[in-house]
C-alpha cells in the first residue's frame, strides 16, 4: 500500500512539472492560463494526499478557480 502512495505522489508531481513547463513555454497567454490552472489544481490534489485537505480546498478555490477567472476576464479585456 505505501508503495502505491509513493507512486501516486510521484504520478501527481511529475504532472504539475509538466503542466508548468507548459505554462511558461506556450506562445498563447490563454493556452498558458489554462495550463496555470492544471497545475493548480493537482497541486491541491497533491495536498490532499499529504492528507492536507483545508489546503487542497483553499488551493483549489484561490489556484485553481478564482485566479484562472481573473486572468481569463484581464485576457479578454485587452486587445489584440
């Protein structure tokens, strides 16, 4: 069972790095926006399996949710 977890750990920090590297290298700002929040959110998932949960779910509401709405709203309201 613990090797399970090391596993699962692994699997989630890998795809945060993923989805950062992503953030910082695509040419889209909306592309890297979205990539901004994957990463977001599986970093709150990688807090609730370091059994953190109150903050997993203020990762989720201010990362993943409220930041990304912020910068899509400052996306759309500039122009191209």
């Amino acid at each position: 069972m613990s090797n399970l977890i090391g596993f699962s750990h692994i699997i989630v920090i890998s795809l945060i790095l993923i989805a950062a590297f992503l953030a910082i290298n695509l040419k889209d700002i909306l592309s890297a926006v979205i990539a901004l929040a994957a990463s977001s959110l599986l970093m709150s998932l990688e807090f609730y399996l370091l059994q953190a949960p109150d903050v997993a779910i203020a990762e989720a509401a201010v990362g993943a949710a409220l930041t990304t709405a912020i910068y899509i709203f400052a996306i759309k309201a500039t122009k191209k």
